[in-house]
C-alpha cells in the first residue's frame, strides 16, 4: 500500500509540473464560444470625452484605477486622464525640448502608491515624472533606454532594446534593476542565445503583476519568468507556440504574421488569459488553474460573447493595465462599424453611446471578473 501510495504521490508531482506548459498552437485552429458572464459579473461601456483638446486615434495604452482611466496616445506621444466615467480631465506632461518636458514617448507607467505617473522617454534614456494632475515634479536619468518598465520594491525593473543583438555585441544585457534615483543596481544578459533570431524583435517584451509578483515575458522564447526583488528570473511556465525562427526578409514581412506571437498575459486565481497574434489578428486562449484545460476563445472570431447585453464581441485589450479586477476591451469606431447591430444593443440602454460621429474618440468596455 506505501509503495502505491508513493508511486501516486511521484505521478502527482509530474502531473503537476507537466501542467505548466501551454499548448497554444494545439488549439489554433478550434475554439468554443464563451459568455461573457462565466468569467465576468458584469460589463461597464465607457465612451471617452471628445473635445478639441483631446482627440485619441485607436493606437493607445490604457490604464484603470479605481477612480481614473490613464490614456497614452501612440501615435501623438501625448498622455491624458480621464475620470472613470470617461470625462476628460486633464493632460499630463508636455512634448517639447524645455524643463520638464520630454522629446518622445511611446508608454508610460503608474505608481499607484506613490500616485506618480512616469513617461518613459526611451530616447533620452529618462523617467520624467508627474502626479496625477500633469505637475512635473523630476526627472530621472537612466544609463541604459528603457522601453517598458515595472516597479519591484522601491526599484524599477526594465528591458532595453539592444539585449537581442547578439552579433554585433558581446555582453549584451535584457533586463536591468535600478534605484528610484536611477543608478543601476543589477542587470540580466539577454536570454536569447541563437543568432538566427538576432534582429527578430518585432514583438515588444511585456511585464504583468499577479498576487504582487511581477512576470517578465521574451515573445522569442517559450518560458514566462517571475522577478524577485535582486532581479533574478525563475522560469514558471511554458507557452509553446511552434513558431520557428524566420529571418526578416524586408520584401515579404507578411511571412510573419505566421507566427504565433504572444502579446499579452492576465492572471487571477481562476484563469490565465493568454492574448496573442495570428495570421493578422488578436486572438485569446484562456487556461482554466482548477483543471489546466486550455480552449481559444471563440468558433470563429476570437473573444468573448457580452451575453449581459448582445453586445460587441468582447476583445481584451493587449495595452491595457489595471491592478483592479477587471478585463479592458477597447471599442474602436472601425470595430463600432462592424458590429453595428450588436452594438445599437448596448446603445438603446446607455444613451451616452447614441449619436455617435465617425471622429469620436473609442469607447472601453471594463469587465468586472468574478471572485
């Protein structure tokens, strides 16, 4: 009996740890349509104010607080805040070349605690940071670029651009620790060790937060990693994509759009919800922690069915950020004109989506998730 005992016990442990690898291309081409309402207790449209003083094209970051929606445009590099109900309320920094102001911007990143706002100025190699209200308050140098960025601690965690040419460079470093005053504490050498996916970064690396640990994502390879607070990196799961090295070849990059590409993770207690690209398109597989089933969302068009509503197609938005428990599905007016139907639903009942022009600005969708 001990020995069957034992034998289970090893069975387990194995199980256990084979279940950490997620098997994206196994079920890219099948899916099941999903409610809205099995992940999310309920759904909240959200149009954001259009005036002159701000007009968003679709190319945003977006993140959710308790009481205020963060906007950064990407193709502008300008950065707003709204109030959670979409009423513009201020901006935040000013692009120039003077005191407190930054040349050019992609992202940015919060601090809720601190109630900073930090715009990441990739070219100067600088943090400019503001409160809430747009105030400048200082700007921190960096000795390397950084292009996302994350908080661990009191420090920053960061990755730069350079850490995948490996050809051209030796010592070439991915990730980087730094104090809140910018001097480096640590770094990490790039993970990338094959010279054939050398110039291959067309996919940014991410960071997501879970249970307030931060994970660090290289499209270029298989394994998610967690961070501790000396930058070291534990790999903690798989997503195998069977995408294969493919050079950039300038005259036919549509050859790429073949790869599977992960773009985005969330995570709670209940799921993971991976997003990623394909053939052109976002699409989402969801992994269910009680059993480790994986499914894409969605028979034909990958998202989630607003069953609260008959809404638009639920689509959880890669560049969005919220430490509140919710999902962000972004609802541009080229994604309004395609489910014109479904989305005169949700305007009958919510009178503030009614009489909408073609240069509004987007709409989000916030999903409340189950606990």
């Amino acid at each position: 009996m001990k020995t069957h005992l034992f034998v289970l016990f090893i069975f387990t442990i194995n199980a256990l740890h084979a279940q950490q690898i997620i098997n994206i291309e196994k079920n890219i081409t099948k899916g099941e349509d999903i409610n809205l309402s099995f992940i999310a207790k309920s759904v909240r449209y959200i149009p954001l104010e259009t005036n002159r003083t701000v007009l968003l094209s679709d190319e945003l970051q977006v993140y959710h607080t308790t009481d205020y929606i963060f906007i950064g445009d990407q193709q502008t590099n300008l950065f707003y805040r709204f109030d959670k109900d979409g009423k513009f309320m201020n901006t935040i920094g000013k692009k120039g070349g003077g005191p407190g102001e930054y040349a050019q911007a992609l992202f940015f990143f919060i601090d809720e605690n601190l109630n900073d706002f930090y715009i990441i100025g990739t070219q100067e190699k600088a943090l400019y940071v503001y409160d809430f209200s747009g105030k400048f308050k200082r700007k921190i140098e960096l000795t390397e670029s950084p292009w996302a960025i994350n908080k661990s601690g009191e420090n920053f965690v960061f990755y730069n651009n350079r850490f995948n040419r490996i050809k051209n460079a030796n010592n070439i470093n991915e990730l980087f620790l730094a104090d809140k005053n910018g001097k480096l504490v640590q770094s990490t050498p790039t993970s990338i060790k094959d010279e054939e996916l050398d110039m291959m970064l067309f996919e940014l690396p991410f960071f997501y937060t879970y249970n307030n640990r931060l994970f660090y994502k290289n499209p270029l390879i298989d394994k998610v990693f967690q961070i501790d607070n000396n930058l070291n990196l534990k790999p903690v799961y798989e997503i195998r994509t069977g995408s294969k090295p493919v050079k950039p070849d300038p005259a036919n990059l549509k050859l790429l759009a073949e790869r599977i590409s992960i773009r985005a993770i969330f995570e709670n207690d209940a799921f993971r919800l991976i997003t990623y690209t394909y053939k052109d398109d976002f699409n989402y597989q969801i992994v269910y922690k009680d059993s480790w089933k994986t499914e894409r969302c969605g028979k034909s068009k990958s998202g989630f069915h607003d069953d609260f509503n008959n809404g638009p197609l639920f689509r959880p938005y890669w560049q969005s950020q919220s430490r509140q428990h919710v999902l962000i599905s972004l609802l541009t007016n080229e994604d309004i004109e395609k489910q014109k139907q479904l989305f005169e639903n949700i305007s009958k009942k919510q009178t503030t989506l009614a009489n909408r022009q073609t240069d509004d600005n987007p709409i989000l969708a916030i999903a409340e998730l189950n606990e």
